[in-house]
C-alpha cells in the first residue's frame, strides 16, 4: 500500500515501538564500539607486537586515525545508499559488517589485520546516520526534535558504557569486549533480518548520486558563508587539541601511572558522566546568566588550565580532580557551533553542521597521527627529556596561541557588516 505514511510502513508487521527500539539499540552499540577499545589500547598493541606503551600510543593513533577517515569519507556515501535502496538493508549489512569486524580484532595477533578491523568498523560505524534517518521516517515532523533528543542522549549512554565494559571485559581478557560486541552486533544483524520493517518506500526514495562520494564538497562552500569562517577555524582547532584526550588517555595513564585497562576504562566513564552533566546541566545553566560569549570563553580557559596540569602528569589522585575541569572545556563545540547557528540563514542550517560533522571528523584523523610520535619522543625509555603529558602541553599551547582569535568572537567587538 503506497498511501500508508513512512511510520505506518515501518511498524506494519512488527510490535509497536520496535523500530524505534531497534535503531537506538544500533546508535548505543555504534556509540560503545568507539569507546569500547579506548582502554585496551595499550594491551592490544602489546599483543600484536607494536612495542612499548610509547612506541604502541604511535600504532594506536595510526588505528584511530584509520576509523574517523572510514568514518569521514563512508558517511556521505552510506546516506547516499539508504537513500537510494532503502534504510533496513543498509543497517542490517552494517551491523553484519561489524561482527565480522568484531571477530577479526579478537582474532588478530598482528597489527595489519588489526588495521583491516578498525577499517571495517569506521566504515560500518557510519551507519548512525542511516539509524538517524530511519528515526525521521517513522516520527512525525512534530516529535522529530525529542527523537533526535533520544539519539543524543543514547550516544552518550554509549560513550560512558563503552570504556567502562571494554575495561571491565579486559581484566579478564583482552579479546573478551570485542567477543561481547561482535555477538551483541550478530543478533541485532539477524532481528533486524528477521523483524525490521523498512521505513522508506520506493516511491520516496532518489538515485545514487556521484555527489554522495565527495565528503569535502560543501565544507568550502560553508567557509565563504558570511561570518562563519573565523569561528569554524577556532571550532576545528579546539577539537584538533581536545583529540588528545581519547588519543593518549590510556597510553598516558599507564605509562605515568602503571594504571590497569579497568582503571582507565573507569576514568573514561566518569569523564563521559562528567561530560554529560557539563552539557546537560551546567551548559543550560550558565549561557542565560553569562550569555554564549562568557561561557565559550570559561570553557577555553578550563581547557588549557587542565591541560596545563595534566602535562606535568600530578599525582594520581588529582587526575580525577582535575578530570570535571576538563569536562568544563567540552561546552566549547555546543557553545561556537550555537554561534554560527545564529549567524547562518535558514536555508543554510543542514550544511552548517554537515561541515561541522567533517570538520571534527578531519581533526580525529589529522590529531593522532601528530600527537602519539610527539608522546613517543618524551615517553620513550631513551628519551631525552622524559616527559610523558608533553602532547596536553601542545594542545594547551595551541590553544593559548589561538586565544587572541576567539576574543575576536565577542559580539561587543562585532562591527557592523553593512
């Protein structure tokens, strides 16, 4: 029946609430298979022969800048396919792809097959947007805002469970997270074979285009927008530093603190619990007393306090004291991305923050493959200099140096652009 509406569609034959159920289950496994691996790092790159924790933190990076550009260059080109053949085949083949992806990182005793894995996960990971589409099909226009709500909220359910389990399961083996994962990912892949209905009806849907294959197309585009430019620098630039966080975090740890996989997958959920309260709670709080300006700034400025502090590796218990400060930082991208919001036209909204996706998605690919050789040289056994928290002190230094730029963003220096 053509005349049914997309929700009608996706529900027929299936329990109420499925779908819905189903996709945000999708979103929370893709949101815990970025954290999941964050704390085995250092054990995994000892298992595949990558050396010491200084020389690993390098072949780490290499593996985390591998999943943000599979991330980068497959998302446009998956939306582009649900679009064109439909949302369940695309989000069931995802879900498949990441259980073989699962198997092979548990499976691998060398690094290039570890590579092949990550790969397969960025690229099957990329999948959220088609999970966000299909979320729109079956939500009227009316309730799409709190369905978008729910996304945010399950990523970052995700985010907090994802360190947390990975370092738990390690404590037992390294390989048990990605044994946990790749099964969790074969049984949502087989009910979503089973039991997911498809959302978009062929009428509805549009050709493959050569432009789904082009991630960098609209970001030029969106720096000729007036007023934008500035401030989208400033944005890539801040998370260019903060990459430092999930970079080295677990390299870091165990290198100044000897700290086991389940230590620093407990440190990376409070730091996941303490973002979500920063950005829940705290943001929402302090822009209607201090408006957007004054709280970027806060947060810039508990970025590089907490860097500074965290480069000169204190004493371990000031670590977690210090670890809410840096949480404080991350009301940064909300705060410049609500800006430029602001400043774009209507019609201009969807590429803004396409290009604010990309951008993020560049710095996770440019940032570990510059700050894990710069930990090596000050965290290697012959090192020099032995200073392992050197790469928070470059990332407090960029954005010292960058500083002056975002004092430019005080709409009281604003001047009017005729």
């Amino acid at each position: 029946m053509t005349d049914q509406d997309p929700q009608t569609q996706a529900q027929a034959g299936a329990p109420e609430g499925t779908p819905r159920l189903f996709i945000l289950a999708t979103i929370l496994l893709d949101a815990m298979g970025v954290g999941l691996i964050f704390p085995l790092m250092p054990d995994l790159m000892a298992r595949v022969g990558a050396g010491d924790t200084a020389a690993g933190a390098v072949w780490g990076g290499v593996l985390m800048a591998a999943y943000a550009a599979m991330q980068f260059i497959f998302a446009p080109i998956i939306g582009g396919l649900s679009d064109a053949y439909g949302r369940r085949p695309v989000l069931v083949l995802a879900l498949a792809t990441l259980a073989v992806d699962y198997a092979i990182m548990a499976l691998a005793q060398g690094f290039w097959l570890l590579l092949l894995g990550r790969v397969l996960a960025g690229i099957a990971g990329a999948t959220h947007i088609t999970a966000t589409a299909y979320l729109a099909d079956i939500s009227p226009p009316e309730k799409r805002a709190a369905s978008f709500g729910l996304i945010g909220a399950t990523f970052g359910v995700g985010f907090v469970m994802g360190p947390a389990i990975g370092g738990l399961l390690a404590a037992w083996h390294v390989t048990a997270p990605f044994w946990v994962a790749g099964s969790l990912a074969a049984i949502g892949a087989l009910f979503g074979l089973a039991m997911l209905p498809e959302s978009l009806p062929p009428e509805k849907r549009r050709r493959f285009a050569r432009a789904d294959l082009n991630p960098f197309a609209a970001i030029l585009g969106a720096f000729r927008l007036p007023g934008l430019a500035l401030p989208l620098i400033l944005l890539f630039a801040f998370e260019f530093a903060n990459m430092v966080y999930p970079t080295l975090w677990a390299f870091w740890t165990r290198e100044a603190y000897g700290w086991s996989s389940a230590l620093i997958g407990g440190s990376l959920a409070f730091y996941g619990v303490g973002v979500a309260f920063t950005q829940g709670a705290i943001l929402p709080a302090l822009i209607p007393r201090i408006g957007d300006y004054r709280t970027l700034m806060l947060g810039v400025l508990a970025g590089i306090a907490a860097m500074l502090a965290l480069g000169v590796s204190p004493p371990a218990a000031l670590v977690f004291a210090l670890i809410p400060v840096s949480c404080l930082s991350d009301m940064v991208p909300p705060t410049i991305t609500a800006m430029m919001s602001n400043l774009a036209d209507e019609d201009r909204q969807g590429l803004l923050q396409g290009v604010i996706a990309s951008l993020g998605s560049i710095a996770a690919v440019v940032a570990p493959l510059l700050v894990t050789p710069l930990f090596r040289a000050f965290a290697a056994p012959d090192a020099r200099f032995y200073l392992p928290g050197m790469p928070f002190l470059a990332g407090a230094a960029l954005l010292i140096a960058i500083l002056p730029a975002f004092f430019a963003l005080n709409p009281k220096r604003a001047r009017p652009t005729g």
